[in-house]
C-alpha cells in the first residue's frame, strides 16, 4: 500500500513490551498531586453547575449531556461533597489519560524509554493537569479521546475491522459526555480515505460501530431532539461571542495547552507519522489531528478542543526522540521545568492573594475563590428584606456559577433556593406567579437585559473575596428590587441564556 493506500506495506502486528512499571507510577504519581491539591481553593463556576445539575438528573440538559453532572453526583456521594470529594473522579481520569497516551505510544512501536517519555510529557503538560484538578466535561472528554485514540491506532495496526464496534461504543459514551467527538468522526474518516489503509472502511463493520454509537448515546439524542437540540444553539453563542478571539489564539494556546518544552516531541511525531515507513499505516492520525485544528478555526471553538489527538501526535514522536536520547539527564530536566510551571499557572499552589500572577494567563484558577463570600454578600441584601415580605421574594442570579454558589452556601444562611436563566437553570424554573417580590438579584457585571425585567433596583451589599482575587465576581453588586415588571410565566422566556 503505498501513501494513500494503493501498494502494500503492511502494518506490524507485534507490540514492544509495555512498560507497566514506570508508566502506572508516573499515573499514580500525578493523581496523588492532585488530589493532594484538591481542596487548596474552592470550587470552580462549572462544578457548582454540574452539582446543580446533579440534583436535576436528566438525559440532556440545554448545554450538555448528562455525563459529567452525573459524575459530579457520584463522585460527591461517594467521597463526600467538598472539592476533594468532587474531583476524585478527575484526578483518576487524569491519571488513566497517562496510561492511556503510553499505551498509543506503545501501539506506534514505542519501546519503554519511548512510552515513559509519552507518559511523562502526558502528565506534565498544562491541559491535562488542569483538567485534572477539577470536574470538568473537558475531564472525561481527554480521557474518552485518548481511549479512542488508542482503539483507532489498534485497528489502523492490525487492520481488523471488529475494532469499530469497540470505537463505536466509545464514542457513544463520549457523545454522552460532549457532542464534540463528532469533529474528530468527521476528521479522522477521510483522513483513513486519503491516506489509507482504505481496507478498514469496508464491510459492515464500520456502519455496525457507528450503529453502536448512536444507540449508546440514542437517550441524550432524544432528549436533544424533544427539546429543539439546544446544545446548537449554546455552540452558536460560543462560536458568535468567542469564534474570533479562539480563532487568534489556536495556534499559540494549543503550544500552551502542551507545553513548549513538548514541541519538539510533537513535531517530531508530526515528521514521523508523515514520512516514517513504519508507521505509514497510523498516517490518518497526523492528518486527522490537522484536519480537526481546521474545523475548530472554521467553527471558532475553543482551543483545547483540539488537545486530545494533539497527544496522539506527541505519542508517535516519541520513540524518535527517545532513541536519539544519549543521557536522561536533560530531558528529565526540562520535564521538570515544565512541570514545575505547569503546575504554578493550573494547580492551587500559590495562596490564593497571589492568584493575580498566574490568573491572567489562566483565568479558571481565580474562578475557584469567593463563592462563599458572594453568599454571604447576598444574605446581607436578604436581611434587608422585611420577614413578612420574604415568602413572596425571590434570589435572582444571572449566571449558573452564582445560582450553583448560593444553592450551596445559601441554605445555611438562611437563603431560600436560587433562580437563574443561565443554561438549564432556566428549565428548573420559573418562580411562581405568586413571588411578586421583592427580588434579590446579583450579577457581575452590567446587564440591561435583565435589569430591565425588575422594577425600583438599588444597591444593597457588594461582592468581596477578602483576597484580593481578580475574578467575575469581585466586585459584583447586589441588587434589591421591588419586583418583576411582568408575572414569571411571561418573563421567564426575556430571562434565558446561554452563553
């Protein structure tokens, strides 16, 4: 077969030896880190939202499917319901993306310093530790792709078709988890028609492995086609508010994402799967990560979107690099490096008034201070509110980040449950007709749109960390209105968003 398919030069069928040793304890090594780390900050804005979503267990929810919300109920009930509980799952997806990223290595023929190597560039780059630290759908994502990476890379080696029913079944749990394993489909297909071997698109088992997906994920299919498939529409608002800000920053966040310290690895599994007679057969992995890069650019998502194949092309340079290695001493060097500045920019080691220096850079880590404070904060407005007005008022908040804080902190604070018209806070309302105010309404930042659906707003408390950290809600004002303009029942559709 020659590079598109047409001359034959087949594929190996023999593996090296894994290097289970080394590579479970580089895995064991980075989920103890995290969960060491764990609880140093609070929890981020989304996992306030996936605990809320949790209480709310369905098939799909207006801006994802059920996966990572019923993660999120699990972990915590399982391991308790702070921080650490809830990112015990994470830090186990993070390490077995470790082994995951070795064992592709390994498939492309990658001895044990070659497979350490993609195990150790895997747990030191800034993505996968950040994912790591908290419960996020991009957590499950990077583990489910770098298992389908692995499935792919053993059916394009071994040239047996059956494999697409295990691909297919992977990829309907990841559509469970995010729809966008549908990009790296729609990437890696025609990469397999141009550049071979084209054999493995044949017979029936490929349309059985798609079969098999679309009935694992046929429940959240459903549930998205009832409702209208609203999951297009919150794409569309990210695409509209963020596409051309992702689009300027693909190229230097995805060097980011990895670590620059990486590049030459990755650059070498980009030369290797394009021009090595060894691995001609793993050429539409090269090909399908670059055709992905386009149609992340093309759709304006977000950067990392592209990381999990970006791993796989780091996996095939790494036998090169390591067989040209004469002393482990600088490698090991700059791994530390890396993963020494990886860890102070995505992990809570600095204390939390220092988050300023690293937060600019990576803005989830200040995401992770203040909810407890903006709690309190709007206790302050409640407190303002007469006793024999308070079965009639109602705490507003405008995003899902703020709704999920005050679910969580306000019941001890004597807070009655939050209303929100962020994502699928929208369908766990409205409030009834009957709540006519006052209204307590926080948001971080102006926004008319919803201002203007209260009536006689003043200021009655401000969002304050204690800290110092510059976030959404640092400084957010808290507002008393005296009511709705309308009944909820009619403004409740003027109050969604999504993005």
């Amino acid at each position: 077969m020659d590079i598109r398919g047409n001359a034959s030069v087949p594929a190996p069928t023999g593996l090296p030896r894994a290097a289970l040793g080394p590579v479970l304890g580089l895995a064991g090594a980075v989920a103890a880190l995290q969960l060491a780390l764990a609880g140093r900050y609070g929890f981020h804005r989304d996992e306030l939202y996936f605990l809320s979503a949790g209480r709310h267990l369905a098939w799909g929810y207006v801006d994802q499917p059920p996966l990572t919300p019923l993660l999120a109920r699990a972990s915590t009930a399982v391991f308790g319901g702070s921080p650490t509980g809830m990112r015990v799952v994470a830090a186990l997806l993070c390490a077995a993306t470790v082994v995951l990223i070795a064992l592709a290595a390994r498939e492309l023929g990658a001895h044990r310093a070659g497979q350490v190597l993609a195990a150790a560039g895997t747990a030191v780059s800034a993505m996968v530790l950040a994912v790591g630290h908290m419960l996020s759908t991009a957590s499950f994502d990077l583990f489910a792709w770098a298992g389908i990476g692995v499935l792919l890379l053993r059916l394009l080696r071994t040239g047996e078709r059956r494999w697409w029913v295990a691909v297919g079944a992977a990829v309907g749990v990841a559509l469970l988890n995010k729809d966008l394993v549908l990009l790296l489909a729609a990437a890696v297909l025609p990469a397999i028609a141009l550049a071979g071997p084209r054999e493995v698109l044949r017979g029936r088992w490929l349309p059985l492995g798609a079969a098999v997906a679309l009935l694992v994920a046929a429940p959240n299919l459903y549930w998205q086609a009832r409702h209208g498939w609203p999951q297009l529409t919150v794409a569309s608002g990210i695409s509209d508010q963020d596409g051309t800000t992702n689009r300027l920053t693909f190229v230097p966040m995805q060097l980011v994402y990895l670590s620059p310290v990486l590049i030459p690895i990755w650059l070498a599994g980009l030369r290797r799967l394009r021009s090595d007679p060894e691995v001609r057969w793993a050429r539409p992995i090269g090909y399908g990560y670059l055709a992905l890069c386009v149609l992340v650019l093309v759709l304006g998502g977000k950067p990392y979107y592209a990381l999990p194949p970006l791993l796989l092309v780091l996996a095939a340079g790494c036998e090169p690099v390591a067989r040209r290695l004469r002393s482990p001493v600088r490698p090991v060097a700059a791994l530390l490096v890396a993963a020494l500045v990886n860890c102070l920019i995505t992990l809570p080691v600095l204390p939390e008034r220092q988050l300023a220096a690293v937060s600019w850079i990576y803005p989830e880590s200040a995401e992770q201070v203040g909810w407890p404070e903006l709690t309190s904060a709007v206790a302050t407005g409640w407190e303002q509110i007469p006793p024999g007005d308070r079965a009639r008022a109602v705490v507003f908040a405008t995003d899902y980040g703020e709704a999920g804080a005050l679910a969580l902190y306000g019941p001890r604070l004597g807070l009655p449950a939050p209303y929100s018209g962020h994502m699928s806070f929208t369908d766990w309302g409205p409030p009834p007709d009957s709540a006519t105010g006052p209204v307590l309404l926080v948001r971080p930042a102006p926004y008319p749109e919803v201002e203007r659906a209260f009536t006689g707003c003043r200021q009655v408390a401000l969002v304050d960390n204690g800290r110092g950290v510059p976030n959404e809600e640092q400084h957010a004002p808290v507002l008393l209105c005296s009511g709705p303009v309308a009944p909820w029942s009619v403004l409740w559709p003027r109050l969604r968003h999504s993005y």
